[in-house]
C-alpha cells in the first residue's frame, strides 16, 4: 500500500474554538443531553446529515462516490463525573466516581449538582479539610471515594436539608473543567479526553465538506458512554468495514507517547488492533509528513472495544492525542489535535486499499496479505550488506 499526500490544511481557530465550547458544557456520562444538542448543531452548520439513537449517540454521514466499504470515524462526547452515594448527616455529599478516576484529582474540585429541583454548585473536600481545626492530620488523612465530601453552596446541615433541596442518592455530579489555553500551544483542563477527539473531528468534517469528494462514504460517530465502556456498537451499519477510533493517548513514564504529533496505537488491553488499517494510519502519516510515534495501552480501552467485543466484523485502528496526567488535570499541545485532524482528512481521502471489504462476507479472492518473508540482515563477519552488495568487512 502506498498513501498519496491528500491531508487538508486545519483551521486552527475553528478547533481551539470548538474545544473550548464544549469544555464549558457538562457532559459526564449519563447526562450528555446538552452536548449531544450542541454537536449536533455544529453538524447542521457544517451541512452534514446525521441521525441519532434513542439515547443520542450521532452518526452523521459525509457522502462518497459508493457507500458500501464505508469508513467511519469515532469519539466520545462524554466525560468521567460522579454521582451522589449517601446524604450525609452533615449536610455532605458521599460520591462514587462515573469511570475511572482517582480520588485524589477529585480533592478540590468545583462541581455541580444536577438535581431534580435543579442545579447546585458545590466543592469536593476531604472530611478533614482544614489545617487550623486537625493540624498535621490533613497531610496523612488517606485517599479514595470514601474518603471525600460534596459541600453543597446552599443550606444544607443535615441530611433533611439536603432532602429539602431536592438533592438525592444517584444525581450526577459534573466537575469543572477549568481550562487554560496558554499561548505557546499547550491546553491544561480536565475532560481533554474527548472533548479534544471530538474537536478534531468537527475541524476535520470542515475541511472536508469544503474538499473533494471521498472515494466512500465516511461516517462521524459521537458516542455518549465510552467512559464506563460503552462504544460505538450501537451505532455501526453494515456498510461500515473500517473504523478509526480517536482518543487520547497516555503520555507517562513507560509509554511511548507524545504531546507532539499522532500517537499510533497498536494494541489495548482489548488486544492488537486491526494491522492494515494501522499500517495504512502510520504510511498516511508518512506520506503527509504528519509526525508520528507509535505505543501500546496495557490498561485503555477505546469506542472501539465495543464493537469488537459485541461481534462486530469491522476493521479498527486507535490515533490519539498525547495526553499528560490522563483522567486528571489533563495537558495536551495544539500541534497534536492539528496532526490528527490531518491525518483524518488524508485517511477519509485516501483511496480504497481492500476493495473486498465492501462485502460482508466474501470468498478468498482478494483476501489480505501479512508479510512473512524473512527479514534482510547482518548476520556475521563476510555477509554481504544488503544495500551495497560489498562484503561486510567485519
């Protein structure tokens, strides 16, 4: 396979804009409403039809020149968030965590209240709060979901007040964003992930309905409940052969990840992903000098996994944004959600590499190829270097 340069150029404006749009509306799994509405606004905007599930996962539809081998495109509009477990005697509020998220990033944080009388702010603390009232004891005090409050910003003393309120076991409890968009390109708030994937996604449908037409149909998908491991399998067709899950990537110690460029993921915890259509990810990259690193998730799962685990016969590859501190105070660099967005152009553009996936069940004729030949080496003093057919002169 080799990938022409057909990338698009990004209105970097345009997706700053969108990420900050989205960052200010809460979205934690289970109350995706409001950002399921304003996606779905940006679709209309951009001229793309879309439908929507009984719940509000969206697959909105860019027309190629055939529809079936149709590619598609995934991120999640949901975040990680919290819900109401026990009404303190106090007037505070226990939580369990929506996803997964340590305590400790929940210290400190302002969130709100979504009750059924409506919506309340409030700040989760630990239960030893203050160093003037336990002294030292706030520094060893241990950390985890039983280990914090929700103080509600209203007259709430005790467990009746709260029930006065309206406030009641099973609210979802949003938690602030609080983005900062720093002139040198790097973006620090929480929920990045997907809120980022998402952004990228729109600048890339705006590139693309202003460009040529694809080869096939490409298909946007927004899901709503990634974070607690729901994906895209409700809303896959079977025209779909080939799906390209945007997330983030985890930049850390041990990871090979970077706030700069695409990260190829090769694997999750769900196993390898698809290896043509990764290989294809990394030679687009190639061929649009978008720069790449590739990395494997041992404990990630993406909108992909789904899918693939509820039977789906559909190609899948992961390309994320580099992402510092995932599921906490979150960093991320422009130059990332620009690459991707690029590559998300150049791999809707490119051309068909498999015309056999356009049928869901086929015979061997045009069935893919692994390599298996062996590799060209070295292997000691007198063997011929293989590029200047010259002895080796050990």
């Amino acid at each position: 396979m080799s990938q022409d340069c057909r990338r698009l150029d990004i209105d970097i404006d345009y997706l700053s804009g969108q990420l900050a749009a989205m960052l200010a509306i809460a979205s934690p799994t289970g109350y995706t409403d409001s950002i399921v509405r304003y996606v779905c606004a940006q679709l209309d905007r951009l001229g793309l039809s879309y439908e929507l599930t009984r719940r509000g996962a969206i697959r909105a539809r860019l027309p190629g020149h055939a529809r079936a081998g149709a590619r598609a495109v995934v991120s999640h509009v949901d975040t990680l968030g919290a819900q109401v477990a026990t009404l303190g005697p106090d007037g505070r509020l226990g939580l369990v965590p929506i996803g997964h998220w340590s305590a400790r990033f929940a210290e400190g944080a302002r969130a709100t209240i979504f009750s059924r009388k409506g919506a309340y702010r409030g700040t989760i603390l630990p239960p030893m709060a203050s160093g003037h009232t336990f002294g030292d004891d706030v520094d060893t005090a241990p950390i985890g979901w039983r280990h914090v409050r929700l103080r509600v910003d209203a007259l709430a003393e005790d467990r009746s007040q709260l029930e006065r309120l309206g406030i009641e076991i099973g609210d979802i409890v949003a938690i602030d964003p609080q983005p900062e968009f720093l002139e040198n390109g790097f973006i620090v708030s929480r929920h990045l992930d997907n809120k980022a994937g998402v952004a990228s996604m729109l600048a890339a449908i705006r590139a693309m309905v202003a460009g040529p037409r694809p080869p096939v149909d490409v298909y946007w998908l927004f899901t709503i409940a990634e974070e607690v491991g729901h994906g895209a399998a409700a809303i896959l067709l079977p025209d779909i052969a080939a799906m390209v899950a945007v997330d983030n990537g985890t930049t850390a110690p041990g990871q090979n990840s970077a706030e700069f460029g695409v990260t190829v993921a090769m694997a999750d915890e769900t196993g390898p992903f698809d290896y043509h259509l990764t290989r294809k990810m990394v030679e687009l990259c190639d061929a649009n000098d978008i720069r790449y690193q590739k990395d494997v998730f041992r404990y990630y799962r993406s909108d992909s996994a789904s899918a693939i685990e509820a039977g789906a016969d559909v190609r899948t590859a992961l390309v994320t944004f580099g992402v510092d501190a995932s599921h906490g105070y979150e960093r991320i660099h422009m130059h990332a959600l620009r690459s991707l967005a690029e590559l998300l152009t150049a791999y809707g553009l490119s051309e068909v590499d498999i015309p056999r996936d356009e049928k869901v069940m086929a015979g061997l004729k045009g069935f893919t190829h692994q390599p298996s030949d062996p590799a060209d080496q070295m292997l000691g003093p007198g063997t011929k270097r293989p590029e200047t057919a010259e002895p080796d002169p050990g």
